[in-house]
C-alpha cells in the first residue's frame, strides 16, 4: 500500500506540468500566430539549462513536432539499407530510397503510443527528411511527406483514415526542396498548398478526403503555407505561391485579389503576417510587400513593395527577407530574421530598418556585412510580455524586442544542431511550446525540456 501511494505520488509529481495545460496542435501554435498563451512559464532560464524531462531518437526531418490531448506527433524519414543521400545537399538527380515515418509519442515521458511507415523515395534538395508540422484536430492527424503524400490518420490508434498522393492524383511537379505548405484545418476542410493544373491550393473534406475545390495556378508551387486571416469582414485564405500572394475565400476557392511577388527560385516560404488592417510577406532576393487590407470587403492595396533583384549585392535598403522563418510583427514592427543572418526590427508602415543583431541568430555579434550567417534561423514565440527564440545553434533564447533594441535576457542550449547548412551545423526545426514545456527535435531525437515556474 506504502510503495503503491509513493509510485502515485513520483507520477502526480512528473505529470503536474502537463495537468490544465494548453496544446500545440499544429504548425506556430494553436492560432498559427506564433503566440504561447500559457502562463506560470519561467522569467530567465536556469544557468545549467532548463530541466530536460525526457528524450528519444527519432530519425531526420525539418518537421516540428505538435503537441494535442497528451501526445506529440512528429515526422521523420528513414534511409533504406545501403541508401545514402547525396554529398552535394542540391542534387535533386538521384532517387534515394527511404521510408516516411508519423510517431505519436507520449507528451509526458516520450514513450511510442504508434507509428505509420510508409515507403517514399526522395529526389529533392536537402532531403534530410519531411518538412511539415502535422496538424491535429477532432481526433484526427493531418500529416504531409516531402514527396507529397498527405495521411488523415486517427490519433489515438495511427490508422490511416484516408490518403492522397500529390504528384499522382494532381499531376503536381515536386517542389526543389519539397512540399513544406503545413496543412490547415479550417472548419469541414483541411486546405493545402499541392501544384498541378488550377490545384495550387486544394480543399479536401477533413473527414473523407473528397477533394472540395481547388484553385490557382502556379509555375512554382512555393512553399509557404495556406494561411487564414480575417478581413474586410470575412475570413480569407491567404495563399502566397512563387509567383504571388493571393486572397481566397476559404470554402469556395474564390479568389477575392491577387498581387505580384516574386522572390527568387520561388522561394515563397514565410507565412503572410496580418497585423490589423496591414498584411506582410517577403523573401529571398529582396521580394517583399505590405498590403493595406481593405475593411469592408475582400481587397487589398499596395503600402510599399520591394522586387527580387539577384544583381543587388548588398540587399535591399529597407525591409526584411526571411527564408526559413515567420517573423513576429507587433505593435506595428516586423521582428524576423534577415536573409544574411541577424535578426532585424523593421517599421511595418515604411519598412525602414530600426536595428540588427546576429546574436539571436549565431550567438555572436556581427557587423552587418558579415558573411558567415545566410539563411540564417531562428524562430519567433511571444509568451506574455517576452519572446521565445529557438535559434539554429540548438539555444533557447529569452528576450525583450521592441522598437528600440533587442534587450537578451536568458539563453541555455538544449540540443545539438545537427543538420547542415552553408559550412555550418543547424537545427532548422519549429519547437513546440506546451505543457509548460518545449518541445525540439533535430536529425537525432527528441527533447522535452521543463518551462514551468
């Protein structure tokens, strides 16, 4: 009776942080804002680093984990015996032969609840593994490879309730670096950014896969997300492939506007960010717009735009570009991390540039010419009156950004970067914040690490 009460005490004690705590369903959090709401978080982290409360090895990915109703839900991608990927990271001539892997893990220790294996072959660049966060709603798990597969599966057993293959059933070109557009549930539907003939954006039935309505085309597919927003009285979708960014309505497909923007090799990748009447999207090469978004109807007008000019050595004079994050944009800043690397503040309204700093970013401070940090990462989480940075050096960062300066509170690295990139290590993975707890993976495994006050 003594050892049965004291076992029920140690396991009330390791699942307290998880007891009325808030999920992390799907890619950015549950508004895809990039906003933690959870309180009762940690003011500065711990010399020694937060409290790691698990780990397990898990296979390659550039997928974030999600994290809903007690469980994580992570991809990642296996080599086949014998298979190896090619030492040139952009060729995209050899098939390499490998499996995809869905793992529903246990949010409190990381114990394996399932897994779905499937075979899919990669010719992509940078083809460590699956890009896309899953999502998760009603019970259900929207999960998309790299080669374009897309599984519904139950969350609680792993099985497949319905599947569709985008390069089979659209006819699709996979993207150079793959398909990377996380899936969006938005009410009946689950919407994804897929290629093919009037299909660069698709609506299937969240529960039977019955494709809705498709729209768009596209020469290049990008790889931005589908992104919902509300304006002009309505929620629309905001879909932003390598050629423009365009409005839609959400159920039908209707498209309400469309405008121009281009960054180079089609490399749309952010997601638009809406900040009241003003919608943001930039990238590589210098492409980027602010769009005044009408209030009454479904329209939207140009603020300031700049174009992708490959012959610029320096960049852009205003502004920011981003590859592979969403900046944060709040109380009429842009907070996002530049395409050489530093982490910039720059006004919504005129784009002019307030500050830099690599620091977040690299873990040292560079002048602005420097080199050394192109396509820099780190991610973007406000909680409360802070931001969370989980940078590509493994570190987790807590700061204060305003419009004045970027003021570091706290940093404690939590795991290794793995990943390779530009003659440097990264880790190139959206954490997860739930539970009182990040959630971070890279090409090994796993981590859960303790946040709670």
């Amino acid at each position: 009776m003594i050892r049965t009460a004291a076992l029920a005490g140690l396991a009330t004690a390791f699942l307290a942080p998880f007891a009325g705590a808030d999920d992390w369903p799907q890619w950015m959090g549950p508004n895809r804002d990039g906003v933690w709401a959870e309180t009762g978080i940690v003011r500065t982290l711990p010399k020694a680093g937060p409290k790691r409360l698990w780990r397990v090895p898990v296979a390659p990915g550039y997928s974030g984990p999600a994290v809903a109703d007690g469980r994580v839900y992570l991809t990642d991608r296996r080599l086949a015996p014998d298979a190896k990927n090619p030492e040139d990271p952009f060729d995209t001539k050899q098939k390499v032969h490998s499996t995809e892997r869905v793992l529903c893990l246990s949010a409190a220790t990381g114990e394996k609840v399932w897994e779905h294996e499937y075979d899919c072959a990669y010719q992509i660049s940078y083809p460590a593994g699956p890009r896309c966060t899953p999502a998760v709603r009603d019970g259900k798990v929207y999960a998309l490879g790299a080669m374009g597969d897309l599984h519904c599966l139950d969350a609680k057993s792993g099985k497949v309730l319905w599947s569709k293959n985008f390069p089979r059933d659209y006819s699709a070109k996979v993207p150079t670096w793959g398909f990377c557009g996380h899936p969006l549930v938005y009410k009946n539907l689950v919407i994804c950014t897929v290629g093919g003939e009037d299909a660069a954006a698709v609506a299937f039935d969240k529960d039977t896969g019955a494709e809705k309505w498709k729209a768009l085309n596209a020469r290049d597919l990008g790889y931005a997300p589908p992104t919902l927003i509300r304006a002009g009285g309505v929620d629309q979708l905001v879909v932003w492939h390598g050629q423009a960014i365009n409005g839609l309505d959400p159920l039908t497909g209707k498209v309400h506007w469309s405008v121009g923007l281009e960054p180079l090799f089609g490399m749309s990748i952010m997601a638009p960010r809406q900040a009241g009447d003003r919608l943001f999207a930039a990238g590589i090469g210098g492409a980027g717009v602010a769009l005044k978004l009408d209030r009454t109807r479904p329209a939207v007008s140009v603020v300031w735009q700049e174009t992708a000019d490959k012959n610029v050595a320096h960049g852009k004079p205003r502004g920011l570009y981003p590859v592979n994050m969403t900046p944060f944009v709040e109380g009429g800043t842009i907070y996002g991390v530049d395409q050489p690397g530093m982490l910039r503040a720059v006004d919504l309204e005129t784009g002019k540039r307030l500050w830099f700093t690599h620091q977040p970013v690299i873990g040292h401070v560079e002048p602005e010419d420097f080199k050394g940090a192109g396509s820099g990462t780190a991610f973007v989480v406000k909680n409360g009156d802070r931001y969370f940075l989980f940078a590509e050096t493994g570190e987790l960062i807590i700061a204060k950004l305003s419009p004045k300066e970027y003021e570091e509170v706290s940093r404690a690295k939590l795991i290794e970067p793995t990943g390779a990139a530009f003659g440097r290590k990264v880790v190139w993975s959206h954490p997860a914040f739930a539970d009182r707890c990040i959630f971070v993976r890279n090409d090994k495994e796993l981590a859960c690490f303790l946040l709670a006050e």
